[in-house]
C-alpha cells in the first residue's frame, strides 16, 4: 500500500474511531435508557435481524430489561417490554404515551390527516367520533348483530359445500368478516360478488401486505436509507391512493342519498358532523379527515378477526380435547337449534377462555403501533424527549413469566380460575391499551365469540396432517402474526 493510501487508510479510522466516541459520550449524556452502543449514520441496523425483527427485539429485553434504547439511524427509539412496564407507560401515563410515533411507510400517504395516525386535537376529536359510532353500531344496535350472525351462517353453508373434504378457509372467512365491518362503515349495500367491495378490500390488503413485509418494516426502521432503495415498499402510497379513491365514490353516493334524520353507517354519521360544524373555520371534520379515518380503519381491520379465527382453528387440530370441551359446552349452553347470542358468553367461561388464549397466544400485532411521548418524560429514571418514538413490545406482555405460567404453550387455565370459572388477565393486550387502544375491539370480539362458536356448533374440525407445537407457534417476524398456510375438514356433528 502506497503512502497516500496508508494516510486515507489511517484517516477513515481515526475519524471512525472519533465519531463512535463522540456518538457514545452524547449517547450517554441523554439519560435515555441502555440499550447496545449505536454506529454512526447506521445506529442499531446490525442488532436487527431482517425479517425476525420482533425475535431479535425480544432477545434484547433478554439482555437490556424491560426499557432499552435503540438507534434506528439517527433516531433513537425507546422499547417497553413485559406486562409491568407496558402498563405503566400505556395505562398509567397514558397522557404522556398516548402520541402516535413514526410509521414512514403511510405518514408520507396520511401526512397526519385521519383516525389512525393523527395526533394532537386532530386525533382527540376523530377518536372520539369513531368511538361513539363504532359503539353505536356495533354493540348499540340489533340489525349488527343479526348481520353477524347473518355472515356467519353463509360461512358454514359454505363450508358445508365440501361435505367434509380438505379445504383452506382462509378466503371464506376474510370475506365473512370484512362484509360485518363494510356493513358499519359503507352501509348494507354491499354482497361478496360486488365489484367495488372486492376493490376496496383488496387494496386495504395490499397496502398492508406491503407495510408488513420485510421492505415495509425496513422503511419504518430506516426510511433515510431505504427512499433510495426500489422493492415493495415504494407501492403503499399508490395502493392507498387508489384505496382512497374508492371511498371518495363510497362517499359521493352517502351525500346523494343522505338523511340526517336516519344515519346509516359511519360515513353518514361523519357527514352530518361535518354539515354541523361548516361554519367552525378550525373544524376537523373535513373531507380529508373522513377519507383518511376510513382508510386507517380500513387497514386495522383488514386482518384482526379472520387471522386470528384462522389461528384458532390450527390450533384446535393441534388439540383435540380443548376442541371436546368447547363442544360439551355449546351443547350444555345453546344445544344445536338455535343461533349463538352474545349474551352467552357469559355462560361460556371454557369458550371464552380459548377465544382468548388464542389472542394472546397468536399475538397477532406483536410489536404494537408506535407511539410517542407527548412531553419531557421522566420514565423508570430515564429521560424521554417529547417527540420521542416509544413502541410497546406486545409480544413481551403476551410472553411475560410472570403474568402466564406457561407464556410459550397454549393453555387456556391462564383465563380459567380454580372452579372453572372465566378469569379475566389485563395482561392479555392484544387490542393494545391506553389512549390508543383500538376503537374496533368490541365489534371484533363479537364477530369472534359468534364466528368461533357457531363453527363449532355445527362442525368437527380434523386435519390428516399431524401439527407439532412449533407449526402453531407465531412466528413473531414482523408487525403481524400469520399461521401458516394449513387445510382441514369440517365434518358435520
């Protein structure tokens, strides 16, 4: 090597050498919480492996404890693991927790605008409007329920069709689920052969599709480095745009046919807010907001139910008896002529138990939406920045020792109390919690106690294949949890 490149050698190390220890002095001097000594420009990168993000952050809690920080770039990100954290951050200090963090991927889309990822007064008011009508429709009113139960029956007609073969239900159930949640937002005016509602959903599932992938998670976790990188991720925005476009024609039809005296669904309720409020000048009930509100709960609703119903099945394959003693007590409760009422769950503690246990257990969103401290925090004495991105590990709730006696086996005895009776467990979050918690949970466990009852009433569910512990088992990659792809039989009782 010539002089000139042993001094640019020599150079390049000093100055690396330098930036680390410069990086490293700021780094402590910030009291944010430990966590791995970060990189200059790349941070924490090579403490995440790709596509098992939430393994390689549950290893960290492993070592740092349940508050650590990493450096995703040049940012820092603070990370709350196990029960007792997550609930004083989310629950306890729910004010200072309850900002929403960056998501890269969809804020460059929603720029703030919408339910899910606004902030401030903005979201204050668009939370509370889409509380009170997903409430109002969803648990307030008798025609929810008999839609419900209405798409359920088609579900089991359907599956009645293969007269016992194999079969993936994945697509019937999807479709099942997702018509319940067009029903609040779009009105009844939609079936499964409607060109418009398949529009709509497939777009909502690409978007996410594309946010969930290892690409998707790379820009959330490094977005100054991956804007100049093709792949997968660069479609969210297009996808959302013709998402969006779809609703704004959803939308149109709502105002050429409203009556404010007889809403209809979420849109005509949103409508009549807005004509309510035109002469506010600071009013967030606008045309954008209704559409991106729409879209966000469009894409948290995408998945939740139909995943988590696929993953209860797998695992009643895995687990015969648990599938017998559900049986016996549908048939104790409700026998086998008439329709599951959601006012048999209270008399269901053993059904009610499982549905639960798998939420826990499936963990479908284990790394939880972002948040962001709302003000200077003082936290576990650590220091947390206002502005500061906080993610709440749900997986590590979900697999805390000390909250589930057996956190990595299915066992339904974690919500069961000595007589049997159903034991309910803060620490079961699969909805989140605090300020942010989802606005659809009621909704979704009435479709799940329904959908997952009424299967059972009139099926036995058997598989030729022989799934192992490790096959049911969520694989924890990412932001959402799926099983894997399986078939089975539905054998009439």
């Amino acid at each position: 090597m010539d002089t000139i490149g042993v001094g640019t050698f020599l150079l390049l190390v000093i100055t690396s050498i330098f930036m680390y220890l410069t990086w490293n002095q700021m780094y402590r001097k910030r009291n944010l919480p430990p966590g791995p000594t970060p990189l200059p420009l790349i941070g924490n990168l090579l403490h995440i492996k790709l596509g098992e993000m939430a393994g390689s952050l549950m290893k960290l809690w492993d070592q740092y404890g349940p508050v650590y920080t990493l450096y995703l770039g040049m940012r820092p990100v603070v990370f709350i693991c196990g029960y007792q954290a997550v609930k004083e951050a989310l629950v306890d200090h729910s004010e200072e927790f309850g900002g929403r963090g960056r998501l890269p991927s969809i804020d460059k889309f929603t720029q703030g605008y919408g339910l899910g990822f606004a902030n401030g007064e903005r979201w204050k008011q668009m939370r509370h409007f889409s509380f009170k009508v997903l409430k109002d429709f969803g648990l307030g009113k008798k025609t929810t329920e008999l839609k419900i139960q209405e798409e359920a029956e088609n579900l089991v007609n359907e599956l009645k069709k293969n007269n016992g073969l194999p079969v993936d239900p994945s697509k019937l159930i999807m479709d099942a689920v997702s018509s319940i949640f067009c029903f609040i937002i779009f009105g009844n005016q939609f079936d499964y052969k409607d060109e418009r509602y398949s529009k709509i959903f497939s777009f909502a599932e690409e978007a996410f599709s594309c946010m969930s992938t290892t690409w998707g998670q790379m820009e959330d976790t490094f977005p100054e480095l991956m804007k100049y990188i093709p792949g997968p991720h660069k479609k969210i925005s297009d996808v959302s745009e013709e998402l969006v476009e779809c609703i704004q024609k959803r939308v149109e039809i709502n105002q050429a046919t409203l009556d404010p005296t007889c809403p209809r669904d979420y849109i005509d309720c949103f409508l009549i807010k807005m004509e309510q409020e035109k002469q506010n000048p600071y009013t967030e009930f606008t045309t954008r907001n209704l559409l991106l509100s729409i879209h966000s709960l469009l894409l948290g609703a995408t998945d939740t139910v139909g995943t988590t119903l696929r993953h209860a099945l797998l695992i009643l394959l895995t687990y015969p008896e648990i599938q017998a003693k559900i049986h016996k007590e549908i048939d104790q409760v409700i026998g086998r002529n008439r329709f599951p009422l959601v006012s048999d769950r209270s008399q269901m503690p053993y059904t009610e138990a499982v549905i639960n246990e798998v939420q826990r257990f499936a963990d479908i969103s284990p790394l939880n939406a972002a948040r962001a401290v709302t003000k200077d925090t003082q936290f576990r004495g650590y220091t947390i920045s206002k502005g500061t991105d906080v993610n709440a590990l749900l997986c590590t709730v979900h697999r805390d020792p000390s909250q589930f006696s057996t956190p990595y086996k299915f066992n339904p005895n974690h919500f069961l109390d000595e007589s049997g009776g159903f034991k309910k467990n803060d620490a079961m979050m699969a909805f989140s919690a605090g300020k942010r918690r989802c606005p659809g949970e009621g909704l979704a466990l009435i479709e799940l106690f329904v959908f997952f009852t009424y299967i059972l009433q009139n099926f036995t569910l058997t598989s030729e294949k022989k799934f192992t512990d490790d096959e049911i088992a969520p694989k924890l990659t990412g932001f959402v949890n799926h099983p894997i792809p399986f078939q089975l039989s539905f054998i009439a009782r």
